[in-house]
C-alpha cells in the first residue's frame, strides 16, 4: 500500500447506478469495488450515468453524499431514453451508449491524470476509447449480458435489461485490460471469448456482523412463534416471476403441514405480487435492510433461473442467517449443506417444512452457513490480492531519480534534465523522485509554473533534510 | 538518506511496474550514492549523467552493461541529440510496447 511519500494512485469509476445508498444489488457490487480501492488508498472519482428508476425524475437527497465523498463527481445527464429494448433481435453492444458520456469522458481525461478506470457493466465499455494507453482499463461485468434474451424466453418471460450475443459481448471485454466476472463459471465463459485476464471477483458484503441465529436458538416452531423466512428483491421478472412461482408452490405444503411459517417479502419486488397469501407478508421497500436480515430466521432464495450473483445471498451469509437456497440462487457461493444445494422449488419446499418442525438439526445450519461465510469472504480477498497483481503489472512507469530540484529551472543543467525527462514522459509515464542533500524550499526560488511546463505533471515535495519528489504524468 | 529512500522504492515498487530506472545526476558523487543503494537492491539502473560545466560539457547516456564506458556518449551541445541517443538505446534495450 503508497505511504505518505508518493502521491496517492487515482482511478475514475463509471457506473450506472450509485454505491449509495446501499439498498439494491448492484449498488452493493459497486460499493464492493469501490471499497476496495479506496483501502488500496486509490484517490477515487466516480463518474455516475444514471440508470435507476430515482434518478429518473429528480435528484435524490444522496447526491450530496455522493458529492462530498469523491475527489471528483459528477452525473453526466441522460441525452436519450433510458432502458430500450433492442433495436433487432440482441441489443449491439453500444446501443446503450451516450455521447454525453464520451464528451465528459474526453474533457476529464484531458484534465486529470487516472492510473486506472473501472467500467461497471459492458454495455458502458465503449467508454474505455476515451482512456489514455497508459491508464490501465478495468471492467466489471456483473453479469453475463449474452444468451440472456433465450434465458429468459425458455422461462416465458420477455427478455428485459441488456441483451446481447458472445459476438457483442466479445468486444466490450477486448476493449479492457483486465475484466472482473462475479462468479467462477462466468469467468470460465468469458475465458472462452476473450484473451484479456478474467479475475472472479465474487460479491461479499463488508458489513458482516457477529453470528446470530435464532434458528440455533430456537427447537422447532409453532404457531404461536412460526418460522420468519425473508425474501429481499428489486422489481425485475426474475425477481417476480421466481417468487411467484415459489409461493404458490409453497401454499400448498402450509396447507397440507399446517405449517407455522411466515414469509416476509421486501423491497419493490412486492409490486409485482398480486396474489396474497395468510402467510406472506409483504413490507415493501426497505431502507435498512439490516433491521429486515434482523427480523428473520432464516432466507429463502427459490430461484430456479437468474443471472450473476445473488447479492441477496451474500448479503444474508454474512449476517451468518442460514439461507435455504435452490443451486441456482447458491452459485457463485460454496454450499456446505444440502439446503444450500437444492435441485428445486419443491425441494426448497420440502425443506422449509423440515425446518420449521425441527427436523434439520439447527447447529447444522449454523455451521454450514458460517463455512459459506468464511469462504466468501476468502474468495473475495484472493480476487483482490489477484487484481491487485494485475493493477500493478499493468502499470508500467519508469523511475527517474534526479539530484537536482531541476524545476526551479536555475541553469542550464536544470533545463538539461527536465528535457530529458518530458522526453521520457513520451515513451513512458515516469515517477521522478528527486534527491537532494539539501532542503528544496519554493519560497527561496519561485519557480515557474509547473503545469504550464510540464502540462498535468504534478510535483510534491517535503521541505526536509533529504527531499524526494515525484512527478507523474 | 537509507531509510527514506528505502521506503520511497518500497513504494514504487509495490504500486507499480518499474520497467526502467534512469539516474539523471549532476554530482558524481550522487550518483554513485544512488547507484550504490540501488544495486544493493538488486535494481540495475541506467544513467544520464549530466556532467559539471553546464549544458556545453555534454551529456553521457550510459547502458547498465559498462558502467563506466559509455555505450552512448557524446559531446554535444544539442539536446535534441542526447534525446535520440536516449531513444535508440531504450529501443535497443526494451524492445518498446508503447501500450
């Protein structure tokens, strides 16, 4: 990690949606990212290209947050419809894309100096054109965006968000230097499509809390205390078809169990359940979703299709609150039950029924739940200790060391040598660290303007015994 | 002058990929102060040392290979010539991927 000597590291992150306020998926997986290079003490300017439904009309009160907490931030506002269904069969991999972006993009780049640029989401990669050859070009998927059109066909559901085909895709990961998947078999189909490094970064949650869980507490339910499921999503098809689909299954097995079970539903997902049940309890949009992961046993995630990781899964992990869990809504994490593993919505019916009349062991649970836990978390800091590799391996700089504080331009030797280096500057960005036996005070010389010599090179330096200074460009 | 610039190139080092290091020295005896510390480190450097005297002394672009038979050198007053010999031996020597 920098000291205090050199300048701190900088990237720019695109996004289409926020790291805050916490209160969907992929604003946890931005936020992921985002803390990550902040603890790698990366100066971080955040670029937000609003997509989300609370940008649509307004400007949300978290603006003044998302102000105060980067070096630079700014919106760049929506010049066309938001959310279109392609224009043919798949959308073309820029169908999304936005000159205002590129526009913003080009006056940033000529202004500030990046090390690196995080893209979130490929349809946003035409973005990395704008990036100077020596910023390194980072892309996080989240989420497969080809073959999602025929997922979604081959569960009856109209295709909606992002659609592409490999071909597209392809040309959105070429465009990066490094590209992040959020699961393992993500990064295995990417592989196939691209020569860039794919590095698996799995979603992990940073607020993880001390272990509790009710459930181990708790030998069997009854009516008068049921077994509280929890069930938290956006309104998106997956979300609701699932759920749907899951909870008529489900009112059967209450009526034929006489089953004291209450299922809690949360988040706009609600919006798209008409049906009511005696045992469902729709809460609707949460603003902490800490107090929801509080009020539950257990969380059901009965998905028989979705995309990328469950960030929902994730999230409940590392509260250590079993999750009861179809294969499809566990993949990306490492089950270590049965009920982390199950083949089908009758299956994860079938075991609600088991847990709620006391038949799955809950130390069982506890134990499976906290080995999730634990192997998320150490994915995730492998991911980052393998990006971090690739961070620097792509950051290829000269060292310049220099004896002289040759800015103050005091002869000609001082011209000598800053000439040589902007012709280094040509071949390479160089770190320029300047050694001197004596202290380098401005104040005894002004010297000229350095920006104007050296265009965005910056200099910093200590008035000290011994002084090193650094320029970049 | 060790500590801190030990933990300068602790720095560098970690947070990027140092392809090249160049010793742009005036002092002789900086140089090789540096060059010693630096090769104490395993970090084999080049030099552009810009001799005592003024620009009219000349500069010497030196390979790491003859550290004190200058594989580039030369006695001249352009600067634009020290800048192609920099460029011919940096060609010469990494094989430029001007990524």
């Amino acid at each position: 990690m920098s000291g205090g000597m050199l300048p701190r590291r900088s990237i720019v992150i695109l996004s289409p949606t926020p790291p805050i306020p916490r209160d969907y998926g992929h604003r946890n997986r931005v936020f992921q990212t985002l803390a990550y290079f902040r603890r790698m003490n990366f100066a971080v300017s955040f670029l937000l290209y609003p997509l989300d439904r609370d940008w649509a009309t307004a400007v949300p009160p978290c603006y003044g947050d998302l102000a105060a907490s980067f070096d630079y931030f700014a919106v760049v506002p929506n010049s066309r419809l938001l959310h279109q269904p392609a224009r043919s069969y798949h959308h073309e991999i820029d169908e999304w894309w936005d000159d205002n972006i590129g526009q913003h993009l080009s006056w940033l780049f000529a202004h500030r100096r990046f090390d690196a640029f995080l893209v979130n989401y490929t349809y946003l990669s035409k973005a990395f054109e704008f990036a100077p050859p020596n910023t390194v070009k980072v892309l996080d998927t989240h989420d497969l965006l080809s073959d999602r059109r025929e997922l979604f066909e081959k569960h009856g559901v109209p295709a909606e968000f992002f659609y592409t085909n490999r071909d597209q895709e392809k040309i959105g990961f070429d465009r990066s230097d490094i590209v992040i998947a959020i699961k393992q078999c993500e990064k295995q189909i990417i592989e196939t499509m691209t020569d860039k490094p794919v590095i698996c970064l799995p979603y992990w949650d940073d607020r993880a809390v001390d272990g509790r869980s009710q459930t181990a507490e708790t030998q069997g339910f009854s009516h008068a205390r049921p077994l509280r499921l929890g069930f938290i999503g956006a309104y998106n098809s997956v979300n609701i078809v699932n759920i749907r689909g899951f909870l008529a299954i489900l009112a059967r097995y209450v009526s034929l169990y006489n089953l004291p079970l209450e299922v809690l539903i949360a988040g706009n997902v609600c919006q798209g359940i008409d049906e009511d049940y005696p045992f469902v309890r729709k809460v609707g949009f949460i603003e902490e979703v800490a107090d929801f992961y509080a009020s539950v046993d257990a969380i059901v995630a009965p998905l028989e299709f979705s995309t990328g990781i469950k960030i929902k899964t994730g999230e409940a992990l590392a509260r250590q609150l079993p999750v009861l869990a179809t294969r499809n809504a566990f993949d990306g994490f490492r089950p270590y039950h049965w009920t982390q593993d199950l083949p089908s919505v009758a299956a994860v019916c079938e075991t609600i029924v088991q847990v709620a009349y006391g038949e799955v062991p809950p130390e069982e649970l506890v134990i499976a739940t906290r080995k999730a836990a634990t192997a998320a978390a150490r994915a995730q800091q492998q991911a980052f200790s393998t990006l971090r590799g690739h961070l620097v391996a792509a950051s290829r700089r000269l060292l310049v060391i220099v004896d002289r504080p040759f800015w103050c331009r005091a002869n000609s030797l001082d011209e000598l040598a800053a000439k040589s280096i902007e012709f280094l500057a040509q071949l390479m960005p160089p770190i320029v660290c300047c050694i001197s036996e004596q202290a380098i005070r401005p104040s005894k010389r002004t010297p000229r303007p350095f920006t104007s010599e050296f265009r965005s090179w910056t200099i910093h330096w200590r008035p000290c015994s011994m002084t090193y200074s650094r320029i970049t460009t | 002058m060790d500590d801190s610039l030990a933990a300068l190139l602790d720095d560098v080092f970690a947070n990027y990929n140092v392809i090249a290091t160049v010793i742009v020295a005036a002092v002789p005896q900086s140089e090789e102060q540096i060059t010693g510390y630096l090769e104490a480190r395993e970090i084999t450097p080049w030099w552009l040392s810009i001799a005592d005297g003024g620009a009219d002394s000349g500069v010497l672009f030196r390979s790491s290979n003859t550290p004190w038979e200058p594989a580039y050198a030369m006695e001249q007053t352009q600067e634009d010539a020290a800048i192609n010999i920099m460029a011919a031996a940096f060609e010469q020597r990494f094989l430029w991927d001007p990524r």
